[in-house]
C-alpha cells in the first residue's frame, strides 16, 4: 500500500513538472483584437443534425459579430427531423450573410460531421471564393461579438494556420459540475496546449466547437476528405495542418457550449462514442489506460482511507500528499468555471466514472456499436457510415 501511494506520488510530480505545465490552463484567447486596416474575409460553417434546442443562438451570435472584414455563415442541415433548419433560417431573418442548404446523402467511408463540412465547405467556397479563413463551428456554441475578429488577429498576429479555442461548456448542474471541470483538464493533460502551441513539437490538437483555418493550408492538408474516416476528427485535422504550419489551441470563457448535460448518460454516450478511439483500439493501450488511472486518481484517497484504518502513516501521508497535488493542479481549471477549489478532491469520483466510459466505449466497439452518434453509428478508421 506504501509502495502504490508513493508510486501516486511520483506520477502526479511528474504531471505537475514534466507535462508542459498543463494544469495552469493559461493558455487563453486574447480578450482584444489589434487595429487592422485590412481585415481578410471569413467563411463560417456550421455542420447540424437535429440541434434545434441551440442552432438559432448560436446563428445569432454569429450575425452578431462586430467584424470588419466580410463574413458569411453557412448552416448545413444534416438531414435533421426537428426543425433545425427552420430554427436556423428564422434567426437569420433578412440576413443575407447566412445560408441555410440540405446535406447530401452520406457516402461510405465518411463520418456524418465530417461529410456535412465538406458540403458546408463547397458552398461556402462558391458564395465566397476569397475567404481567407473558414471558421468551422458546431451548433451548440455561442461567440461573443467579438471573437472572429480576435481569432483573426491570433492568427495573423502569430502566423497560425489553426487557431482553435476549447468552448466553456455548459456547468450548472451537479453532474456538468463534477464531470465536465474534469474533461477539460483531463483533454488538456492528454494535449498539453504549450506543446501543441509550440511550432517545435509534434504534439498537434484541437477543439472542434471553434477552428479557424486558413483555407490555403487546409486545402494543402487535403481538406476534410483527407480525415472523412476520423472520429476525433478535430485533432486529426490539427495534426494534418501542423505538418505543414503551426497552430494554436487554447481556452476562452467568450466561446460557450449551451448544450446541457442534465444527466450521466448524455456524458456517457458522449465519451463512450471516441474513448475507445482514442485508444488506437487497442486493448493493450486501454489496460495500461485503465491502470494509470487507477493509480493516479483511486490509489491517493484509498490509501488515505486504508491507511489511517490500519494506522499505516506512511501510506496515509503520501496519499494524502498525490491527493492534494491532485486538487492542486485541478484548481486552476475549477477557477475557470468559476467553482470551489474543494472540488478538485473529487476528480477520484469523476475519474472512476471516466474509466468506467472508456471501457464501455471497448465493449460497444466489439459490439460493432462503436461510434454511434445521433442514431448513426461508424466503426471508425476504415468503416463505413450509416
């Protein structure tokens, strides 16, 4: 039990020092823009299937932008059966800078997201030939009016061919409270954001709810059929794009996520659809997943627990040290949605329920379940869209 909380100990240690300083979630989105004289023009696009409870807010916003250069928003409706498409073209009302159009059918070998940019992306480049920029967003995020131009003037400003911003997500009820402050530091030790900001190392990802891309160099990637097979299509696009240029990915409380998550399941199904993903599916990644987990996040509160019961202070101390390294490095991601530092003590709980997800997310995959989102399911790499 000594042993395994020490091991606890160096494992949070080397997270603390040796992980890019991941835990600081300092990497942010100017909260300004620079004077521009020339300000390049922006295609927006916005791929949606049935998100009729979020599409008009988040057309809104974007109608709302104080940009100087040209923008214009184009919403493809992914055979939705909810309304999405009404909902859309009513808030954009006698604005001529949104369009609205259908999705084409899915062909095979395409995830559905994935196939819907790519048609968002060929009527976005006919309205706008000169765009410089696409933004491609999804239908559950709001900008504040002044977002474009500050993603804009990064990118310039640095000479980023990606900037993306990870949305603040929706965090007001006792399930978004617990889990979501944990998958978004759990992304950003995954994904260090200095690393990936660093031009010098491979690390490459990005935040599919807001990625702007210049469109030269997504046309150099391939453009989004280079990734149609790809679940974590976000990151795979950001690696593709960092092998030619460097990118940007970092945190903004100005792009929000209105999707609620009033439940475990909403978060179960969100994480079972890629966990497995993520793992390459592999399972002999997932058992070491699975037992870095376990050390890290059950080890620190059980061997405080089991050794006060069995009066071995060795163990209580150095579990009790990993648990308050673990509450350490999660404050600052708690700071950011604005809760108490004395919920980083329960990342063990979160991180349980998460490794609980991930294996699900193994067995639906064996199951030839994997990947099922919005009533379709893809197997992934080499499968084909339903």
């Amino acid at each position: 039990m000594t042993s395994l909380a020490a091991a606890a100990c160096v494992g949070w240690f080397v997270l603390w020092c040796l992980r890019g300083g991941f835990w600081r979630a300092d990497q942010r989105l100017p909260t300004s823009a620079s004077a521009r004289a020339d300000w390049p023009s922006v295609s927006v696009v916005i791929p949606a299937r049935n998100e009729v409870a979020s599409i008009a807010e988040a057309v809104r916003s974007l109608v709302a932008q104080r940009y100087e250069g040209a923008i214009d928003v184009v919403v493809v409706d992914d055979a939705s059966a909810d309304g999405t498409a009404a909902a859309a073209r009513a808030a954009a009302a006698g604005c001529g800078r949104v369009a609205v159009i259908p999705g084409e059918p899915l062909p095979r070998g395409w995830s559905g997201k994935l196939w819907a940019l790519d048609c968002g992306l060929r009527e976005a480049r006919r309205r706008r030939p000169d765009a410089r920029y696409v933004l491609l967003t999804d239908a559950d995020i709001v900008h504040a009016p002044t977002v474009v131009a500050r993603l804009v003037d990064l990118a310039l400003d640095r000479e980023r061919d990606l900037v993306s911003v990870m949305a603040l997500l929706h965090c007001a009820s006792p399930w978004e409270r617990l889990l979501v402050p944990a998958f978004v530091f759990y992304f950003q030790k995954l994904y260090p954001f200095s690393w990936v900001n660093d031009a010098r190392r491979p690390e490459a990802a990005a935040a599919g709810g807001c990625m702007l891309v210049r469109r030269d160099a997504l046309d150099a990637a391939g453009g989004v059929g280079a990734i149609r097979d790809r679940l974590i299509d976000d990151c795979a696009l950001a690696a593709a794009i960092k092998c030619r240029g460097p990118i940007w990915l970092g945190l903004s409380e100005d792009v929000q996520s209105v999707r609620a998550y009033a439940g475990l399941g909403p978060f179960w199904t969100m994480v079972a659809r890629t966990a497995f993903t993520q793992l390459d599916y592999s399972m002999l990644r997932l058992a070491g997943a699975v037992a870095m987990m376990l050390l890290l996040y059950a080890v620190p509160p059980l061997t405080v627990v089991v050794g006060l019961a069995s009066r071995s202070l060795p163990a209580a101390a150095l579990g009790a040290v990993a648990w308050l390294l673990m509450i350490v490095c999660t404050a600052p991601t708690l700071k950011l949605y604005r809760l108490a530092v004395w919920r980083g003590a329960m990342l063990p709980v979160a991180g349980m329920l998460y490794t609980a997800m991930t294996l699900d997310s193994a067995r639906q995959h064996r199951l030839g379940r994997g990947g099922l989102w919005k009533g379709r399911v893809f197997a992934g790499a080499g499968g084909s869209g339903a």
